[in-house]
C-alpha cells in the first residue's frame, strides 16, 4: 500500500469553492494521478485508514472513491482493495502511437489497404470534385443529419450490405463508426447506466464508458462472439440499457456471428427492452449475407457503419441507422458534438458509391486480405488464436515464457510494431497473453512477410536470449 496522503483544498481549480469535503477528496486525488504522484497499480489505503488519516468521515472517502472509479481512474477488488489503473487513453497510447519511427514496420492499427488502384481511384474523384458546383455540399450548415441525397445514397448502399430498406429519415451521416457509435450510446444511455459488450472490445468503447460515465460490464464469448445465454444472465440479474457489440470481425479478436446468434441476441434484447447498438465497419468485407441484430429489433436497434475499413481509411464518413422514434433526439446529439458530419466527405463517398467505384475497391481490398490472411497462416498458424480470410487483424497466442509486454517491447526493438490485449481488457483482472497484429495500409507483401518472419522468431526465441544465442 502507498504512503500517498492527499492535500485537500477547499478551493477547486478554477477559484470555485467546493461545497463538500468528499469533493475536495476527489479532485485531489485524480490531480495526483494526473501529476504522476499515483501511479497505475498503487493501491489506496482503506475506507478507515484514509477517513481517520484526513479527518474525515468514512462515508466522505467512500464517495470520493466511487466518483473517481466512476471516472476511469481507480478499480475496486473485493477483498484486495482499491488501485489506481491505467486509463483507456493511457492505455491505449502505450500500445498504439500517433507516430512510429520510419523503420518500423506498423501493424499496430487497424487500416483498409491501400493499393495503387485507391490511389488512382482517389485522384479521379478529387480531380471531378474540383471541376463540378461545390454549392450543395461545400456551404450548407443544414440538415445536421446530412443531405438529402447524401442520406439516400447511404440508404441503398445499406441495402447493399444486406439491411432490409431502410428509410433516408432514419439515417445520420457520420464522421465514421465511432462517431456513430457515440451518438448512438449519448442518445439512449445516462450515467451510471449499465452497458455490455464483449469482455474484449474495441477500446474505443471502453473510452466512451469513461467519457459518458456509464457503468461497462463484459460478457463471456466463443468463437461466434457474445454467448446468448451469458448476455440473457446479464439482462435477468441487472438492469442493462444497452448493449453494444461488434457481430462482425470483433475487435481484437476477429470473431464473426452466425444468423442464428444475431436472431438470439435481438429476442433476449426485445424481452429485457435492452438497446442493441452495432458496430458494423467490417461489414462490407464479409461475402456471406448476414443479418443485422438490428433489423430483428428496430424499435431498439442502432446500426453503425463506415466506408474507414472497407473502401479507404481517409473515407471517414459513414451512416447510422437509428429507430425512427430516436431520429430527432440522435440528430440533436449530431448538432452538439460536430452540428453535421462533414458534408465533402459525405460528398466524396456518395460518388463512389453511386459510380461503383466503392464496391469494386471493396472486392480489391477482399483479395488483398485474402492473400494477406493466407501470408499470417502460413508463417504464424500454430499462433493464431482468432483470424479470417476477411479480416483485417489477427489475434495471435503469446507463447507462455513471454509476457504480452515483454513480447511487445522485444519486437519494437526488432522493428515491429503490434499491440497488446490490455487496450481491449473491459474489466480489471489479469488480460489474455495475447497480441493483436494488423495487416492493412499501404506496405507490400514483402515488407509484411519480413515483419511475419520478425514476429514468427521472436515467438521462437526466450526472453533475454540474444540472435547468437547467448544470454543478454
């Protein structure tokens, strides 16, 4: 346990007087996690010892911490204590840097492939962009849910992805599937409410929890995603408001559920008036016409999905389908976070989508992964602990004498980058041995197989034992 004491002031940041002790605490001690005084893993003293240590309550400390974990900042463990954790951004920062040095190969982020057909594709449509009247979609403030003609393009290439017709006025342009993911959770969840999601999920997710403070809860899955029944013990034991999962090509994971399991999961959300929230940006790459959760369940569900992993990452536009009842209040969302998505994007994708340039680089991008999947197999199989011949990462077993940070660490130096499992952990506890490598962008096939290779040796060879074979 750390000898950390906090300094209370009875003046917030900002000159405003707090009006509660509890507060004071609370500011305090998330000022010293901010500054470094606490770091991830110390453990805070008890209930008690801090109360009689500060002269306060108990209940005043008890507070403190429940707002503080409520934040992101601290977990509780029945019968261990409280601990300071890494918040997702931390976390997520660790393992996915803005920037890598020029020789490192990247397969940390997620990312469509980019070949010379993109390129080419790119520059005829700016090209055309520039010569036509810019006037509808270069000044418009309104509608904040998009252009009329944007919001019915989006309708048929829906319908494209196998979505039952769906009506224009039920459709928001986005600025791609995380946006769409947040409208969709800010519209229908308040704070403290419980969401699930898969107990590895996209830390995205796992950052939205943190920024509208509802409670994020992980359910069990298998190798087709969220275990009906564990969801359906969720719904009976808690009052759940939403759930939000990714049905196709789980982040980290890669996992793709079945028509049936879509179908269970809508009659378990229906029974308990459970929100079903999407998130569908691998969609377009899967061959197979699958049913959305939400179409079993329109009254409940949302529908989010992109053009940033299928067609081009720069693509970030993309549309959310909403239950016609929510359409005003998820647009009112829209106009507080960005007042519209950006209409020239929007532009942009509904061009190559009405001139079939979208799906032809869809099919470019499948036989891409394709080929990129058959590479990871070959070098990497006796690893792979969740892939597809469509997906865009693989989740790969960490061989035990190697710890996912250690592993981590020696590839960097090895120049490769990939990430860990603890960005995509829900819940406090001990993350799988697992890493994440992805495979999209534009590298050739010869810099990828050099980096498979990288990893392939480094799985092979013990911690501390150097090239020659030595001990470092």
């Amino acid at each position: 346990m750390t000898e950390w004491l906090p300094v209370l002031s009875l003046q917030q940041r900002g000159g405003i007087r707090h009006s509660t002790k509890h507060k004071a605490l609370t500011e305090a001690i998330i000022a010293d996690i901010d500054s470094g005084r606490l770091t991830q893993g110390d453990r805070l003293p008890t209930h008690r010892d801090l109360a009689l240590r500060l002269g306060v309550s108990v209940q005043t400390v008890s507070a403190s911490y429940k707002e503080v974990e409520r934040q992101g900042y601290l977990r509780s463990e029945v019968g261990r204590g409280t601990f300071v954790k890494a918040r997702v951004t931390d976390r997520a920062s660790r393992h996915m840097l803005d920037h890598r040095p020029s020789d490192t190969v990247d397969l940390s982020i997620v990312r469509a492939v980019f070949t010379p057909e993109h390129d080419a594709a790119s520059r005829t449509l700016l090209s055309a962009m520039a010569e036509a009247d810019n006037t509808p979609w270069m000044r418009p403030c309104r509608p904040v849910a998009g252009l009329d003609a944007h919001r019915e393009i989006g309708a048929g290439w829906l319908e494209k992805l196998g979505l039952p017709k769906v009506s224009p006025d039920r459709i928001l342009i986005t600025n791609g599937t995380s946006h769409g993911i947040f409208l969709a959770l800010a519209t229908v969840v308040q704070s403290d409410d419980l969401v699930l999601t898969e107990s590895l999920t996209d830390h995205g997710v796992i950052g939205l929890s943190n920024v509208l403070g509802f409670t994020l809860c992980g359910l069990p899955t298998d190798r087709e995603g969220i275990i009906p029944e564990g969801f359906e013990e969720a719904c009976r034991t808690a009052k759940v408001k939403a759930l939000v999962c990714t049905p196709t090509f789980n982040n980290p994971t890669s996992t793709l559920m079945g028509a049936a399991r879509r179908q269970r999961l809508a009659e378990i959300a229906r029974a308990h008036n459970v929100y079903v929230i999407e998130d569908e940006v691998y969609r377009p790459l899967i061959e197979t016409e699958l049913p959305a959760i939400s179409s079993f369940v329109p009254e409940l569900g949302f529908f989010s999905t992109s053009f940033t992993k299928s067609v081009m990452t720069g693509l970030r536009t993309g549309y959310l389908v909403v239950p016609r009842h929510f359409s005003i209040r998820a647009a009112s969302v829209l106009r507080v976070t960005s007042w519209s998505a950006v209409p020239v994007v929007a532009e942009m994708a509904a061009r190559w989508v009405e001139e079939g340039v979208a799906e032809r680089l869809v099919d470019i991008q499948r036989e891409e992964v394709r080929t990129r999947q058959e590479m990871i197999a070959r070098a990497l199989g006796q690893y792979v602990l969740g892939s597809h011949p469509l997906a865009l990462s693989a989740w790969l077993k960490v061989p035990d004498y190697w710890t996912e940070d250690g592993l981590i660490r020696a590839l960097r130096e090895r120049g490769v980058a990939a990430t860990s499992s603890e960005p995509f952990v829900v819940e406090a506890g001990d993350p799988p041995n697992a890493i994440r490598i992805c495979i999209g962008g534009s590298m050739s096939m010869e810099t990828l197989n050099d980096a498979l290779d990288t990893i392939g040796n480094t799985f092979a060879q013990y911690p501390g034992v150097n090239d020659a074979g030595f001990v470092a």
